[in-house]
C-alpha cells in the first residue's frame, strides 16, 4: 500500500495522462458538489419555512373576527364581527383544560416622542400571557405583569428599533416617554431576532389602552396556547370545537368562513411537514440520480482507460508482473484519484456556500447546510463505485496473456 516504487510509478502515470486524470477528477468532483449544493438547498427551504414560526409558541391559536359572507340568525350578510372582553372570559371559561395562556390583542398606532426625537410605530394593548404566546424575548428591563394590567398602568416595553430612534446610546428603561401626548414608563426593551420590524413594536397593557380609547372593553383579536401535550389529531379537534362555539355566540354561520376565523399554527406546521417530506424525498431522488451519473461516468472513464493501458500491463506481465500487482497497482490509482478529487469537490461546495449562504437569508430561505455525515457517506460510495466499475476490466486485462497484450492496437 505504502510501497514508494508504486506510488511513483501512480504519479507518473498521472502526469502523463493529464486530461484523463482530470476527466475522472471532475466527475466525481462535480458529482459531489452538484449533490451538496441540492442538499443545502433542500435543507434552506425547510429552514426557511419553519423558522417563519420560531417567533411564535408552535401550539399557539388566533381568533379573528371578520365580516360575514352568509345571512343567519335574522342577521343580513356583511355584518362585521367584533370581539371583547367578554368573549375572551367566555373563551378562557369554556375551555380550562384545553388552553395554556390566552390574552387578547388591541391594535392602534401612536406618535411616541422622548426629548426632541419623535417616531411612528404601532402598538400592541395585550394580556402579561402574551409574552409566552409571542415568545417576546426582553433584553433589558421587565414586561408588564398583572399589577400593572390590573391598575391599567401607563407603562410600555418598547422594541430594541424603538430604544435606538428615540433614545439612542441612552438606556429608556424607567425613563418616560410620550406615545400620543401622553406620559408612559419605558419598563423593558425585547428584541425579535425573525423580525426585525417587531422590533418598531410597542407592547403595553390591554386594559391601558382600553382606558384611554373611550374605556372601551373591545378587543382586536384573541391569541391563546392550547396544551402542549396535544398532538395534531387533538390541535385540529380543539380548533373545530372553538371555531364551532365562536360561531355560535357570535350568530355567524357555520357554513361561514370569513365571518370568524380559527387559525392553528398546528395546520401550517402539518402542511410545511407535507411539503417538507416531499422536498427531502424529490432531493434524494435527484442524488442518488447524480450519484448514478457520477458512477457511470466513472466506470466508462475506468474502463476505457484500462483497455487503453492494456499494451502496459503486457509489458509489465512480459518483465515479471503478477496480474494482482497490476490490479492493485489500478485500484490505488483510481482510489487516489476519486478520494481527491471527491473531497476537492466537497470543500469547494463548502466553501460556496460558506461565502453566499448568509447572504441569501430569505422568510423561505434560511441557513443552507448539509451534513458531512451524509456528503461523506455519498463521497465514499462514489469512489467505491468507482473502484468496483474499474476492477473487473483490470482483473480482465491483468489475466490477458502478454503476446496477446502487446498486440493490441
């Protein structure tokens, strides 16, 4: 394996056969790269579409109140549905072993001002439990709680977009700032690492912001988390029992799909599986389909540059070679050739995407990889496929008899 005289006699016969060793080389080579770049693809898409839902606790449900498309109940078509505070206290009730957290959601914009600098944003009035359903990571400071939601407290946590607008190097949280000419207390700072126009968000409590707008008890939307324990089968059945009780307390009919809306991230995350599964499985056909080509070209490259070496091996058997050295002295060519060439291929692959994969961070496209467990498997069958394509010709040329190999034309 290790013999000088063979590995100098591997390297010569390289050199002089350039565009043949480099025809083997670029076979497997772009076999492999061609098969990593498919399954980081793969791999980005998937990570792009389930990473759409990181932002948001997976077992979450959102009420949405619409207008009806359907008379019912004496009540004509086109009635616009609105949500309060009663139908959330009816939800929470009605349900208590099936919801984890639930809070409502008022949405209404402000004009926020702190010393001289000013800014637009939106606003978010929310229960303290929406901080668990929206995975609402603080960075400094606190979120609102209970005390503050029940004493309708004027106090705010602001997005990091938010703290550099108004506050810049200044840290906001216990400072107060002005949303609409009036007075609210920054308590904490959160960041969204998916969305960076969350981070232009303002959270406060629901009942503030209730208070201030007419002490309304109308709410926007209703987000809750159902228990964590459930699986699709038990999701899907608890959004048709709330979607079934919505619509009767809110007369819409049941027939009526625009009139309330029940939506469970469980259904987007069964589609996205659906889509996923389908995705891997098409790209493992069209691997295994390159990893065909590859040992194809490979064996046709091997075999005939056997029959093209086959007055050599006569000359060699007519000198004293047994047709065994001859055939090591092939396997350890093609061997070195395929394994260089396939990990040439690898790194290049690697490299490609180390430079543009963070550079194509999309909603639908995010962090294209690939396991070096299953590049290096596909890497070791290329060149075992391509060690096998080539042995039979060389058993088959090392046994010819050296009058007959030397008369070959």
């Amino acid at each position: 394996m290790f013999d000088r005289d063979i590995w100098q006699e591997i390297f010569n016969t390289i050199r002089k056969n350039k565009l043949r060793t480099f025809l083997t080389g670029f076979s497997v080579g772009w076999a492999i790269f061609i098969l990593v770049m498919l399954l980081a693809s793969v791999n980005g898409m998937e990570n792009g579409f389930v990473g759409q839902f990181n932002d948001d606790a997976t077992n979450t449900i959102f009420i949405r109140p619409g207008v009806t498309s359907k008379a019912y109940a004496g009540f004509e078509a086109g009635r616009r549905i609105q949500l309060d505070n009663d139908d959330l206290e009816y939800v929470r009730q009605s349900f208590p072993d099936d919801i984890e957290y639930i809070s409502g959601r008022y949405y209404t914009n402000t004009t926020a001002r702190y010393k001289s600098e000013t800014g637009a944003y939106p606003v978010q009035g929310v229960h303290p439990e929406f901080q668990i359903i929206e995975k609402t990571i603080v960075i400094s400071g606190r979120y609102f709680n209970e005390t503050d939601f029940t004493n309708k407290a004027k106090v705010a946590v602001i997005g990091k977009k938010v703290a550099e607008d108004l506050f810049g190097k200044e840290d906001p949280v216990g400072k107060f700032a002005e949303f609409n000419g009036l007075p609210f207390r920054v308590i904490g700072i959160f960041t969204d690492e998916g969305d960076d126009n969350a981070e232009r968000r303002i959270y406060a409590p629901l009942s503030t912001y209730q208070r201030l707008y007419g002490n309304t008890n109308i709410i926007n939307q209703i987000a809750l988390t159902y228990n964590p324990t459930y699986d699709l089968t038990k999701a899907l059945d608890f959004s048709e029992r709330l979607e079934i009780l919505m619509k009767r307390r809110q007369k819409v009919s049941p027939e009526d799909q625009s009139g309330i809306n029940v939506w469970n991230y469980a259904e987007a995350f069964d589609d996205i599986s659906s889509f996923t599964t389908v995705l891997k499985a098409i790209g493992i056909v069209v691997a295994f389909l390159i990893l065909i080509a590859g040992i194809v070209g490979i064996g046709n490259i091997m075999v005939f540059t056997i029959k093209e070496r086959t007055k050599e091996f006569g000359v060699r058997k007519a000198l004293g070679a047994r047709p065994k050295q001859i055939v090591n002295l092939v396997l350890l060519e093609s061997t070195f050739i395929t394994t260089l060439s396939g990990f040439v291929g690898l790194l290049f692959a690697w490299v490609i995407l180390s430079l543009i994969g963070p550079t194509i961070e999309t909603p639908a496209f995010s962090s294209p990889s690939v396991r070096s467990s299953t590049v290096i498997t596909a890497t070791i069958i290329l060149i075992i496929a391509g060690v096998l394509a080539g042995l039979l010709p060389a058993i088959k040329a090392a046994n010819v008899k050296p009058i007959v190999a030397l008369s070959d034309k």
